[in-house]
C-alpha cells in the first residue's frame, strides 16, 4: 500500500497527479516540454489486450520499427501485404517524461487483430480492427518525438505465437492522462433495476464481452449465481448513481470557482463511472442469465443545494479521500483473487480510476483548504478523525460469508481486515500530511524521486 501513498500524498500536497492535468486529446506527440527528474524510473503502461504490456527501457530509443524517442523518425513505407512479416519488437517507453497534462512516457503496447480481405492492415488503416485503443480508461494515443501523428501506431507486425488468428500486430503508443454515493439529504439515491433489454446491460469493449460470454458459470449453484447477480446489480446500481454525483460535484465546483483542472478531472470521472455500470450490469445479467439495466434515476432535490465550500469539502473527505480510497483498494485485492477473466478484467478497471477519483477527492480537499483557511482546516482534520475512527472499529459483516470468493466479492472477515490496514498505512498518514500547517512536512517525506516515480510509473499503484 506504500505506493497507493505516495500518489494520495502527492495528490494531496503538490497538486501533480492525474487529478490536476488538462484533458488528454486524440493524440500527444511526446515532446521536449518536460525531462524527468533525477534518478526517477522509467514508468511503464500495462497493455489492457492483445500479449505483453509495455515494457521499460532506460535508453530513448527503440527496436525493431519504432522510432528512436530522441531523433527524427521519417516516414514508414506501406507494408507489402505479399512479403512475410517480422515478430513484433519488445514494446518500450521513449521520449521524456512528463508530469502536466499528461504523465509519464508514451509506452509503446501490443494489440493483435485478425486479417482483413487476406492481408494486414497497414499503421494508417488499422485503428477500426484493433480492441481498447486508447483514449480509453486514463489513457491517450502518443507517438515517438519525431514520427508526428502517424507514428502513433507501428506497424504490422507478425503474432509471436503462429497459431494465433489474431495474426495482425501493432505497437500503440499510450500515455496516461485524466465510486462516489448520490446522496440527496443524507439518503443515498439510486435508480431502480430493470430486468428487460437494455443498453445499460452491454459494454463496447469487445474483448470484455467475448470474455463475458466464454464465462463458465455451470459451477455455482443457483443460490449462488442468483445472489452473486444481486450483489453485481447493486454494484451497477450505485455506479451509475455515481455519475450523477459527479455531475452535481461539477457543478458544485463551479459554485465556488474552483480551477478548471480540477473540474475537467471531475467530468472525466463521471464517464468513468458510466463505463463502470455498464460493466458491472453486464455482469449481473451473466449471472442472472437475462438482461439487468436500470431505469431512470430519480433526481428531485438532488440540486436544490450545492452546498457551501465547507460543505462540500466535508462530503468529500467522506465520500471521496475514504470512501474512493477504499473503494480503488478493494477491487484491486478482489480483481487478484477473480477468477472469471471478464470480472478481473471489470475490476482492475474499477481499481485503476477509483484510485484517480481518489486523487481528484485529495487534491480537491488540499485546493479547498488553503482557499478555506484555517477554521476550514480544522474541519477537515476532524471530519477526518471521525471517519477514519469509525472505517477502523467497524466490525467484520456477514453479508459476504456465503459468496464464493472468487467471483469479485471480499469475505467479510478480509475486507474488514483490509480497511484496517488501509487505514493505518495509507488514510492516516496522508490526512495527516494534508492537514499540516507546517508545510507539509510529513508529505515532503515521501516526495522527490520515488513519489514521482510512482505516479510516472502509474502501472502499479499498490503493493501490499
């Protein structure tokens, strides 16, 4: 969890994380804007389809196609469809680093398609037939300094593994760019279930879908699957609840004319959660063997009060530092223990943006506090107290003891041990380098090179 810390902290205290940059585009060229500091680590972007995930290479350049980060690429020739094609080269990360707007290095990743009409698609052609390109869940397309905007995909390759029909490769470039409760007077809201056809029930990811559809569930009784539907339903539920919240923390920004980073980060989260229903409710309906959406949310009095800056900050510390920080922790330790590719695949997807949501809570607090000042500094060092005080002595539930565990549900008994630990190791320490008047001193510990190498890194955000 040591490293979840550092991006908290450095979210919270220096306003350099995912939270706080401009809105990624179509595409980046990595550009000499910025250098990495001295003695950060070259990050790396895991691959989400298709073979192996970038890798990291101390040096600018890189082989086999790709264009050296530090010199002029030129122009690929066309393919030539009749002439056999080379393995794809190892993926690497060229060119600078970069720690506004985007961060990190553009990593190059391996997606395969099939054939098109007999032959391989040149780079130009090929983006249509390729699955989960970037932009997608906090990540843009990026090219090598030098190749312009046609560099950003390198290729075609031939598939490592022969049999593969996939036998179409590219090489992406990808860099990283920019669940929380709908409360309407205390009382969470959410939309009803709809058990009909639904668009709420499918996803566009076709590789989550193929993976959804080959899930075994013969294995489960039906007591099981019914309750396992139940439990990804309500899931769906409070993630689609979660996009209206926000849209109104959007709005409630704006009230108080906060930066406009930090109201792109709040956009850009609602369309994460509109991406995390429809995985979830897809899901349910796997389970439930019908379809699951959900109707329309009821949202009366839900703007009648955008609230004060006090307010605000209070609900988030609550509901985004803790609950955020938790929710992205929880289904990063459920995803390792899934099962069904389709669930891992649908929580390291929840893990990856609950853990920027988390950072756009932080910053957002650390923004608010020093426009607040000190009474609101205060407020928040207690609300924090409380919240963390009663995350710590809740007792372990039974809610979960019958559920097969591998199926994206904690027991009870770990979950509780989990936010135990979580507070201790990650929520205490930063809620207290947040609230330092000194500077922020207890921060500034964990700063410099490994704090920044862990939000360039950005592939692995927490290691128990």
């Amino acid at each position: 969890m040591r490293n979840f810390l550092l991006r908290i902290l450095v979210a919270s205290q220096w306003g350099a994380s995912l939270a706080l940059v401009s809105g990624c585009g179509t595409h980046v060229e990595s550009g000499p804007s910025s250098s990495a500091p001295e003695g950060a680590a070259s990050g790396a972007s895991s691959s989400s389809t298709g073979g192996a995930a970038s890798g990291v290479s101390s040096s600018s350049s890189s082989t086999g196609g790709v264009t050296s980060g530090a010199g002029g690429g030129g122009e690929v020739d066309p393919p030539d469809a009749s002439a056999p094609l080379d393995p794809y080269p190892d993926p690497t990360c060229v060119g600078p680093f970069h720690d506004g707007g985007y961060y990190g290095q553009c990593c190059y990743e391996v997606h395969c398609t099939a054939p098109v009409g007999g032959a391989c698609p040149a780079a130009t052609e090929a983006a249509p037939h390729l699955d989960d390109l970037p932009p997608g869940s906090g990540t843009c397309t990026c090219s090598a300094e030098g190749e312009g905007a046609a560099g950003w995909i390198q290729g075609p390759y031939a598939n490592r593994t022969a049999s593969d029909p996939a036998s179409c490769c590219y090489l992406v470039g990808s860099i990283s760019c920019e669940g929380r409760p709908l409360l309407v007077r205390g009382e969470p809201r959410v939309a009803p279930l709809a058990h009909a056809p639904s668009a709420w029930s499918q996803t566009d990811v076709r590789r989550f879908e193929r993976a959804l559809a080959d899930t075994d569930l013969s294995e489960l009784a039906p007591a099981e699957r019914r309750e396992l539907a139940r439990r990804w339903a309500e899931r769906g539920q409070n993630e689609h609840a979660s996009v209206a919240s926000f849209g109104r923390f959007a709005l409630a920004l704006m009230a108080q004319g906060a930066p406009p980073q930090l109201l792109e980060a709040a956009h850009r989260a609602a369309l994460d959660e509109v991406r995390h229903a429809r995985l979830a409710l897809a899901i349910a309906s796997a389970y439930a063997g019908e379809p699951v959406g959900v109707g329309p949310l009821p949202l009366h009095g839900a703007l009648d009060d955008l609230g004060s800056l006090e307010a605000l900050t209070l609900a988030t510390v609550v509901e985004g530092c803790v609950g955020e920080t938790l929710s992205a922790i929880e289904a990063e330790i459920a995803a390792q223990a899934a099962r069904p590719p389709a669930v891992r695949m649908a929580l390291q997807a929840i893990a990856r943006d609950e853990a920027r949501h988390a950072e756009l809570a932080w910053a957002f607090v650390r923004w608010a506090v020093t426009t607040g000042g000190a009474r609101l500094r205060e407020r928040v060092a207690g609300a924090f107290s409380r919240a963390l005080d009663q995350v710590g002595a809740g007792a372990p539930g039974i809610a979960d003891s019958d559920l097969p565990p591998s199926h994206g549900f904690l027991a009870a008994d770990e979950l509780h041990r989990l936010r135990q630990q979580a507070v201790a190791d990650v929520l205490r320490p930063a809620a207290a380098a947040l609230v330092d008047e000194r500077g922020s001193s207890a921060g500034r510990e964990f700063s410099g090179a490994r704090g920044n190498a862990v939000l360039r890194g950005g592939a692995t955000y927490l290691s128990t």
